[in-house]
C-alpha cells in the first residue's frame, strides 16, 4: 500500500487509513471499518463513513490522489464509465443464444418422422446398393431446423426442441466483444463466460448518484427511529416520585415536634364577654 508521507501531519491515523482504503476499493463504510473506527453497525458506519467523505481536507486528499492516478494511468473517469456502460448494454445473446425449432414430427405428414433431404437420399442409395426394398418416406424428406414447432405436435407438444448456439467470437461486435470474458473446455463441452452486466449497470447507476442519496436518507430515518425508540423506552422506565408536604404550625413548639396539645382554654376575657 503506497502511502503518502507529506500528508500525515494533516490527518490523524485513522484519517489516513481511510483515505488509504478507501482509494484502493471506493467502498466508504469497508474503508471506515478497516481503517480502526469502531463498529456501530452497517447504518451507523454508512453515515460516519459518508462523513468522513465530506470533511473538504478528506475530499480534497481523495480528489489529489485520483488527479494523480489518471495522470498516471491515462484513464478517465469517462473512459471507464463508457465502458461499464458499454458492458451493461451489450447483447448477450451475440455470444450465446437457445435456439427452439420443430423437432422430426412437427411437420411430418401425419405427424410422423421427417428426414431431411440429405438422410432420404443417402436411405435411397444405401437400399440400391444393398438391392434392399425402397424405403418409406414416413413423413417425408423436407425436414429443416428454420421452421417453428408445431402447436399441435405429439411428439413434443409444441416446445420442438431446444439448442444452445455459440456463436463465433470472431464475428462478435464491439460492445460484444467487451461483455465477452473467455471461454473453456469442460468435460460437458465449451463454458462460455461473460462480465457481470448488472453489476455493471449498478456501478454506473452508483457513479451517477441514483442510489446514494436515497439509501442514506432511508439510514438516516431508520436511525432516528432507532433513537426514538430507545429514549421513549428509557422515559416508560422513569417512574414518577410521590412528595408530601406537611406544613406545621412553627409558633407553637410542640406542634414542630409532633406533640400531642394540651386543650386550649378559652379566653378569660373573651368568655366574660
């Protein structure tokens, strides 16, 4: 891993290591786990990884070192999502096809066995050779593989019958030609393989930002929901406190201590009266 000494000084640890990650495989939250930050799981390390993006010194390292990278290679931003696109639009089926047509019975006369006009002919010298009785025709010698099933075959109930076509790689078309990834020999024959187009097309769909802001806005909610949650659980858990006041005559001294009073007299003056 290359590393970048005059920048440590403006970055801590962690911050470099995650710009380090980060450039060698573009995923924030995998660069912002492998980078040593603690792992508060897949919403919270988005976020934070998002963040660390954000921060203009983070992004202006990033941009540098991106600048640098298709200095050195050549390689444009556009080239490679041309060619992701490219991959993500091309025709499969350039390279590998299934073809269905008619199987023998499909259009043979009365629904029997139809040889083409090569086999009849080859039956017909095969019997003058060997003084054998002519052959029967059955269904007859115009079979050909262009023609469609027949709805209403027997032998095959319409489906006819199915073949795998590889086509020549050398005829392939330029789009084809970047979806196509090689071939190999198996025991079961030629595997054919082929880029992954979806990823493709998710990659290019990721670049242009259709996915990004949608996704974190859905974390972000889903988050504050989380926290919602746990301070409305934590707030069913605070019980209320009962207080009683009791307020006491403070004049009489008995009264503060919780004496029993003696029966007050009336008023000499008062009962004279």
């Amino acid at each position: 891993m290359a590393t970048h000494k005059h920048v440590r000084k403006y970055f801590t640890p962690k911050e470099l290591a995650f710009i380090e990650h980060f450039m060698i495989h573009g995923r924030p939250m995998d660069a912002y786990v492998h980078a040593g930050y603690s792992d508060l799981g897949k919403i919270r390390n988005v976020m934070k990884a998002q963040d660390l993006l954000k921060r203009p010194r983070i992004k202006a390292e990033i941009d540098s070192r991106n600048a640098a990278r298709k200095q050195r290679t050549n390689i444009s931003e556009d080239l490679v999502l041309q060619r992701l696109w490219t991959i993500a639009s091309a025709d499969a089926t350039e390279i590998v096809s299934v073809k269905v047509s008619n199987c023998r019975h499909c259009w043979g006369d009365n629904f029997d066995y139809q040889y083409t006009s090569l086999e009849w002919e080859t039956k017909l010298a095969e019997a003058e050779e060997y003084s054998l009785e002519e052959p029967a025709p059955r269904g007859g010698n115009n079979y050909t593989v262009d023609r469609a099933p027949h709805p209403d075959c027997p032998q095959c109930f319409g489906a006819g019958k199915k073949q795998v076509m590889i086509h020549d790689t050398q005829k392939l078309s330029p789009q084809a030609r970047m979806l196509y990834a090689g071939a190999e020999e198996t025991r079961y024959g030629v595997k054919v393989k082929m880029h992954d187009q979806l990823a493709a097309l998710v990659k290019v769909a990721d670049h242009l930002g259709m996915f990004e802001s949608k996704t974190i806005e859905a974390m972000r909610q889903a988050q504050l929901k989380k926290i919602q949650a746990e301070t409305d659980a934590i707030g069913k858990e605070l019980q209320p406190v009962k207080v009683e006041i009791n307020v006491v005559d403070a004049s009489n001294p008995a009264r503060v201590r919780g004496e029993p009073l003696k029966q007050e007299q009336p008023n000499d003056t008062e009962s004279e009266s």
